[in-house]
C-alpha cells in the first residue's frame, strides 16, 4: 500500500514538473522571435545637390532591401540595409551641353560637345533598439533609439559623396487584425551626428591629398551634425500576411526626407518614397 502511494505521489510530482517546464519552455519561445526579410520596390523621388548643379534631379529605379528583425521580452532590435542606383532624370541628362574649353597646346578656346554621364547612389545601414512599453492582445508599441549611417553619391566626371553617421528616436508599432494578418509602422528622427561633405562637385586637394596617403584622415574633413543643419525624417509602413507558419509575405511603403547644410548655404535636398513587396522568414 505505501508503495502504491509513494508512486502515485512520484507520478504526480513527474506530471507537475514537466507542466511547469513545458510551460516556461512556451513562455520562453514566445518572447523570443526572429525574422528576417527580403525586399524589392520601386523608389521614387528626388534630390538637389546644390555643390554640383541647382536643379533638382529625379531619381527612379529598383531598390533593394535586406532586414533582420529580433525580439527579446520586452526588446525589438532592427536591422536594416538598402540600396538603389539610378541615373537621374532632369534637363542635364536629357539635353547635349555645348562646353567652351581651353586647348593646353594650340592655347586656344573650342567648343566641346558633351553628353551628362550622371548617375546616383543612395545606401543606408540602420540599427534601432527598442523597448515595448505597451502590450496587449492587438498591440505592440515600442519606443527607443536608432543609429544610421547614409551615403549619398553621385558621380559625373568627378564624384561628390555625402556620408553621415547620425543617432536618433525611434518607433515601431505592430497591430494584429488576427493570426494572418498584421501592420506595422516603424518611424526615426536624427537628432546629433557626423556628416563628410565636400564643399562643391568633385574631390579637392586635401581630400584627394588624404585618399593617397591615409584614407581615415578623410573623416577628419567632416562636420558634427544637428537640427540647425541636418533634418531629417523616415517612416515605414508595412501590412503582412502569414502564409505559413515560418513564412510570410506583404506590402509596404517607406519614405524619407533629408535636409543637410553642410557646407552652410550649399545643401543637399533629398525626398523620396519607395513601393516594395517583401516576403519574411519566422524562426
């Protein structure tokens, strides 16, 4: 008899502890989540590099996009990457400019006929780290930081690169209509940072003195940056439909502005939005 008790108390000793590992083995799952996606969109906008040409140049092409997205309890790390080129639509490149050009040998002037060769470059590496400070059953909403690294480059017959680091707010927002389908939004604001700018089209001679014999001295030639000369804004958009259980796919639409006056009175304009398609791996 006190055998059968001593296993009957041992089985239900068994069936309690593996509920409450079970149960903190689901707890410790869902608080853990990783994704990691794959865009292609259509971007559409325009710049206006004033140390080059004061016209606005449009800028249309194919843009690509690789995220990681994880979270951790109450912690939702971004990563993000994307890239475009383009060669941008305006009267320069449309139109055969007429150039007046000194020859060295004969020591007299011509005329040049020459075709614009522009074409632009737009990257961006992004990291934001936010914290959920609302949680229910609908909704997630998480508050926090980014950090952002842009390259702007353009090239005609001699490059003019714009390259920034900066440090911001951020956001994100996820809402679940149901177990298929959700929307989420994701904004930022830098607020300090580091931008390198030459002050026209083309490399001068301390940057091309610096490229030759050390190339990180060329950092030396930047500027720190802040709302009186950098403002910036982007936002993100995106409705997700869950086609399986590790698998996804969806739409979205991102935008970005970006004002930087550096060097003063020379900035660089830039607006643009970009229409994707994405599909997402769950792990």
């Amino acid at each position: 008899m006190k055998n059968k008790r001593f296993l009957i108390v041992f089985a239900l000793i068994c069936i309690a502890t593996s509920s409450i590992f079970a149960e903190k083995k689901n707890k410790t799952k869902k608080d853990r989540e990783c994704e990691i996606k794959t865009a292609v969109g259509f971007n559409f906008g325009c710049y206006k590099e004033t140390t080059f040409a004061n016209i606005s140049q449009g800028v249309y092409a194919p843009r690509f996009e690789l995220e990681s997205r994880l979270r951790f309890g109450n912690f939702f790390h971004i990563i993000t990457a994307d890239y475009y080129f383009c060669r941008p639509d305006s009267a320069m490149t449309k139109t055969t400019v007429l150039y007046n050009t000194y020859d060295p040998v004969t020591g007299t002037n011509y005329y040049d006929v020459s075709t614009s060769s522009l074409n632009f470059h737009k990257i961006r590496l992004q990291y934001d780290l936010d914290y959920r400070i609302i949680k229910n059953e609908k909704l997630d909403f998480y508050i926090g930081g980014n950090f952002l690294c842009n390259a702007f480059l353009q090239f005609e017959h001699y490059p003019s690169i714009t390259g920034l680091v900066s440090f911001g707010t951020s956001c994100a927002l996820n809402y679940r209509f149901n177990e298929k389908h959700s929307l989420s939004f994701t904004a930022g604001i830098p607020l300090l940072g580091y931008g390198v700018r030459p002050s026209y089209a083309g490399c001068d001679a301390r940057l091309m003195k610096y490229a030759e014999e050390n190339f990180m001295q060329i950092l030396t030639l930047g500027t720190f940056l802040s709302i009186h000369n950098y403002q910036s804004l982007l936002f993100n958009v995106e409705y997700k439909f869950q086609v399986a259980k590790h698998f996804a796919a969806g739409l979205g639409f991102d935008f970005e502005y970006a004002r930087i006056d550096v060097p003063y009175g020379r900035p660089l304009y830039y607006v643009d939005g970009n229409l994707k398609a994405f599909m997402s791996f769950n792990f």
